[in-house]
C-alpha cells in the first residue's frame, strides 16, 4: 500500500513539470518584429503624408498589429498541441472559407487589381496569410494519420495535393500568383519530411512545372515582370522602375548605409517602400551590415524552428515535429523570395517580409506562428524533463536492480508518445499507465524473493520433488 501511494504521489510530480520556450527563436523573432517597427516609421513616414494622412500613421497601425500579433502568439503558445490536432479538419475548413470571402461582394476588397483581402471594418484581414498557418496544422495532423500510407500509396499523397490544387486555384483566381507558388513549395517540403517518396514527388513536379510556367506567362502583367526582371535598365523608367529604384537604394547603402531616416529612395521614387520593397530602405539605411543582420535572423528563425521539429520527430511527436518544420518552411522560403526580389535575384512578386514588411494581417499571422513553434518547444522540453525526472525516480527507488529485471530502466528512457498516437487517457488512466509497471515490478521482486527463501538464494534453479531440474 506504501509502495502504491508512493508511485502516484510520483505520478503526480511528473503531471506538474514545466517546459520553457526557446529563448534563441524567441529572441530572434523579436528582433525581427522590432527591426520591423522602425523601418515601417522610417519608410511610411513621407508615403502617409503623400497620401494626406498623418506622420505616423502606418507606424501607429504597426504597433497595434504587433501587439495584437503577440496576443495571437501568446494564446497559441498557452494552448495544447492536442487541441489543435483534434480540429485540424475546422481549420482547413476554415483555410478554405476564408479564401472564399474574398469573392463575396461587400466583403472582398480589392487593391491594385488584386481581391486579397476580407473588409473587417476596423481593418483589412489578407486571407492567403491565414491560410498559410492553417494549411500548415492540418497538413501536419494529416501526415501524422496517414504517414505510412503516403509513404506508400498514390492515393494518400493525392489529397494533400488535391487540397493544395484546390487553395492555389482559389488564390490565382484573386490573381495571387506569389503565394500560390509559395504554397506549393512549403506542401512538397511538408510531404518530404512526412515520408513521401522522393521519386513519387519528382513526378508530380514535372507534371506540375508546365502547368506552373503556363500560368506565369497567361498574363500580360506577369510576362512584363519577367521580361524587365532579366534586364530591368532598359526598362528603367516603364515595367522595371521598381526593381531599378530598388537597386540604387542598395548600391547607395554601400556597407553601413547614410543612416536611419536619411534614404532618398523612399521619398516617393520606390514604390511600395514600407511593405514589399523594404529591404532597399533597410540596405539604403542601414547599409550591408543591416542586411546581413536580418538574413541572419531569418535564417536563425528558420533553421531553429527546423531544429525543433526535427528534434520532435524524434521523441515520436510526428504532429509537434511536422508543424515546427512547416512553419520554417515557410518563413525560409517566403524571406528568401522577397529578399531575393528586392536585390533583383528573382522576378517581382508580392509577397511581403515577415515580421519587418507593413502590414496586419502579415504581421499577426507572423506572430501566431512563432508562437507555436515556441509551444511544440516548450512541451519538447516538457517530455525531456518529464522522461529524465521519471528515470530518475525509479533509479532511486531501486525497483529495477532489487527484481534483476531492466524492462523498468528501459522504458523509462523511452521517448513519451505524442498526445494523439494513443487514446487520451483520463487522469486516473495516467496514474494507472505509470503505477502498473511499478507494481509489476514490485510483484516480481516479492515472487523472487519467496522463491530464494524457499530454495537458498537467488540465481539458483528450481528441482520438483524427485530432484529434477525443471
């Protein structure tokens, strides 16, 4: 009875271990978002003027987009991964309403001849920004379902494809031909990592890169970016002025820029300086060295958010691991194209900086993301302590090395299983789950013990009546 007390009070203990966030992803992601800030004041402040509005307004709408972004990241970083995975299917529903929207009239808004965004009243919400971190969760609960299968089967690697299908056509029907290509990149990563086979995602590559490169030549608008992309000085002052305008705010910077607030280019010569093209107001300003500080912090973002999950993948939390690598997919691959379009590696696209670019709707989903990495980090370092502190335990009370049996020590040191790869137990059920295996062993012991006293020692073999051994 002692014993039993004594195994749930250690149930218990485990029950109220504590994670930690990880502090380099956290640090890096906020500054990010703080570097964001200022360069929003610094390139918005001549565009809200142009536009008869005031000073500051686009850095006054910033601040509260951020604050409501680490609201979004707080409330994801409070919730259980668990939670997420059982409603993975409302939110793609969701993903997909939400990409609807856009056509309904008197909801839909439309900006430059492109319908993004859902009429919110106090702001405009951009729908493909959302979709991204949800497309992200369910992708990630579904390859956790089915991941042998799509490592097996055409069918089960056919509906994701299917779903991405279904959100790229409703994103190049707005036209939103950046993030469609930009979804598709981080559905293929995701598949990778899931189990796909290589081979099998080789294919359906080559039979998509027709359809792919049909599209991004069907319209004018986008043959023309192309075209001035390849050699936009000779279009300088028609199609390839952005791109132009761009460069020489780099080339100006030259390594340590003409200082905060002393661009020229912003002034009205680069269009769209504090949204898609501020990383020529960050080169001009700030210089190379400025440039360089925030590849760096993109690239710590991605690749520790990568680390996380491949860590995750692991201990076995399939859902936790594909959900931390999808994100840093996507923050990856979205800050390689809009860097790469603002140095003029790559044709224009609008897709904005995450974190830094202008903009609610990107800044929020940015946040809400970071967010959840640091919560499939923090119940990562949940399970290490969990799994060290039970070791630990059940080493100090000796039941392992009192029964001679190392099933105990061997299972203790086993990865905890990922909420959702087995039915959740209720409270007791847990208490039972860690109280059996001890009064297992406990059981073993007391029956060794009985059969050495009744035989001389432990180690030595049983006879039956007529001295045979059995």
């Amino acid at each position: 009875m002692r014993t039993m007390f004594a195994t749930v009070d250690q149930a218990r203990r485990l029950d109220e271990v504590e994670g930690r966030c990880d502090p380099v992803l956290l640090v890096a992601a906020l500054l990010l978002a703080a570097i964001g800030i200022v360069m929003v004041g610094s390139a918005s402040f001549h565009v809200a003027e142009g536009r008869n509005l005031a000073a500051g307004h686009y850095l006054e709408r910033q601040l509260i987009f951020l604050v409501i972004g680490l609201a979004a990241g707080g409330v994801l970083y409070c919730l259980e991964l668990k939670w997420l995975e059982r409603h993975s299917q409302i939110l793609l529903l969701g993903c997909l309403v939400l990409l609807t929207l856009v056509f309904v009239p008197g909801l839909g808004h439309t900006v430059n001849g492109a319908q993004r965004w859902i009429d919110l009243g106090l702001f405009k919400l951009q729908a493909v920004e959302a979709a991204k971190l949800l497309l992200v969760v369910w992708l990630a609960s579904y390859l956790k379902r089915h991941g042998e299968a799509v490592a097996l089967t055409w069918p089960a690697i056919l509906k994701p494809i299917g779903v991405m299908a279904l959100t790229m056509l409703a994103l190049l029907a707005q036209p939103d031909y950046g993030s469609a290509v930009l979804i598709a990149a981080i559905f293929g990563g995701m598949l990778f990592l899931g189990g796909a086979s290589l081979t099998r995602l080789f294919l359906l590559g080559m039979m998509l890169m027709p359809v792919v490169a049909l599209l991004a030549f069907s319209e004018n608008y986008r043959l023309r970016r192309f075209t001035s992309f390849i050699n936009p000085w000779a279009v300088q002052y028609g199609d390839g002025f952005q791109l132009t305008q761009a460069l020489i705010a780099i080339g100006r910077g030259e390594w340590f820029g003409v200082g905060l607030g002393s661009g020229v280019l912003k002034l009205f010569y680069l269009p769209e300086a504090h949204t898609d093209f501020i990383l020529a107001v960050i080169a001009e300003e700030l210089g190379f060295a400025g440039v360089m500080l925030v590849i760096i912090l993109f690239a710590t973002v991605a690749v520790r958010a990568v680390a996380i999950g491949y860590q995750a993948l692991e201990m076995n939390r399939r859902f936790a691991g594909l959900t931390a690598c999808g994100v840093g997919l996507w923050f990856g691959i979205q800050a390689t194209v809009s860097i790469g379009v603002n140095l003029g590696a790559l044709p224009t696209k609008g897709l904005t900086l995450p974190l830094i670019s202008y903009g609610g709707s990107s800044l929020i989903a940015s946040c809400a993301a970071v967010g959840l990495v640091l919560r499939v980090g923090y119940e990562l370092e949940r399970a290490r302590v969990q799994v060290a502190r039970h070791r630990a335990e059940r080493s100090a009370e000796g039941w392992s090395a009192r029964s001679g049996d190392r099933s105990g020590i061997d299972r203790a040191e086993q990865p905890l299983p990922e909420a959702g790869d087995v039915p959740a137990p209720t409270a007791s059920g847990l208490r039972r789950q860690r109280i059996e295996p001890a009064l297992n062993v406990a059981s073993r012991a007391a029956s060794g013990e009985r059969e050495s006293a009744q035989f001389g020692g432990p180690g030595r073999p049983s006879v039956n009546a007529a001295g045979v051994n059995r």
